[in-house]
C-alpha cells in the first residue's frame, strides 16, 4: 500500500514505483519499506474434520475462514497461530506441523495491503467443544468433501483445495 506520510517525521512521503519499491520521506530522508503483514493460523483437524469460524467482523462479515490472524510485534507465528485460535473459538490446540505459506492481499484486490500467512496443522489437546468468540459468529466442522462454497479470503480456496490433495495423497 502507498502511505502519504513519513511516521517519523509526518513529512509527505514519495511514491513507490517499479524501481523503487520503498517509500523515501521528502523531508528528513527516511526510508519506508513496504512488506506484507504476517498473519498465522492452522488448520484444526478432529476425526477427520477441520474447523471453521465464520466471521463477525469486515471485511467479509458472514464468510467462512480459517482461525488465525495477524501476528502481535515479536510474536512468533507459533504462538499466533495458538492464540488466534483460542480467541476464536475456545480451543486449546497442538500444532503437529507446518502447512504452508500463502500470499494474499487483506481486504480484496483493492484494498492493496498485503498478507503473507502462515499455516500450521493442529488438532485439539482435549475433547472440548469450540464456541465462537471474538471475531467469530459461529463454528463448523466440515468434511473434505463438504467444505463452504465460498470462503473469506481468496487464498483460503487454495489452501483447502491443497488440504484435499493432501489427504489423497496419503
Ligand atoms: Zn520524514
């Protein structure tokens, strides 16, 4: 995304191009880099089923997703993903390993900030039943071969579909 003004001295900030992909401030000469945010979350499997919150909140109020979000400063995406899960939904989870890394951009193609996220596989320590909390309306349990039509986010498609491929395979 293309910020207006310099955070350290609120002087207005160049536009990034091609070339320069950092933003550098008219005034005192500071550089501003323009990552993706890193978010983190899982895929929380039990008998077979992964677990789905629907969201409470924009954007995409009412669309099913994946528990997680962004990452808090110094906060490792281990950590994250547990924590946002545990918001979310009231489980305590183990995370048995890495998923993937997906690209994406928060908000829909307009909105032009970028995501990079992070996702574990996870199952649940207890038999505990999830409820929905925080920026979850409700919670599912949903088959392979009975997931939502459609989901929140663009590369949560691609990560179920990779799920699916997954379970195949194995
Ligand atoms: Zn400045």
């Amino acid at each position: 995304m293309q910020r207006k003004f310099c955070s350290a001295c609120g002087g207005a900030l160049a536009p990034a191009t091609e070339r320069h992909r950092s933003q550098k401030c008219k005034s005192c000469g500071a550089e501003h880099f323009r990552n993706s945010k890193p978010c983190a979350g899982a895929l929380v499997v039990r008998n077979g089923r992964v677990l789905l919150v629907r969201r409470a909140i924009e954007p995409f109020k009412g669309h099913w997703d994946t528990p997680g979000g962004f990452l808090h400063e110094n906060e490792h995406p281990e950590v994250g993903a547990r924590r946002e899960i545990l918001e979310e939904t009231g489980l305590h989870v183990r995370l048995v390993g890495l998923f993937g890394i997906y690209m994406d951009c928060y908000g829909g193609d307009d909105a032009d900030e970028w995501t990079l996220n992070i996702y574990y596989i996870a199952e649940p320590l207890d038999d505990a039943e999830p409820r929905a909390a925080d920026d979850a309306s409700e919670i599912g349990w949903f088959a392979p071969d009975a997931l939502p039509a459609t989901m929140a986010f663009k590369h949560e498609r691609q990560v179920l579909d990779d799920w699916r491929a997954r379970l195949r395979q194995s």
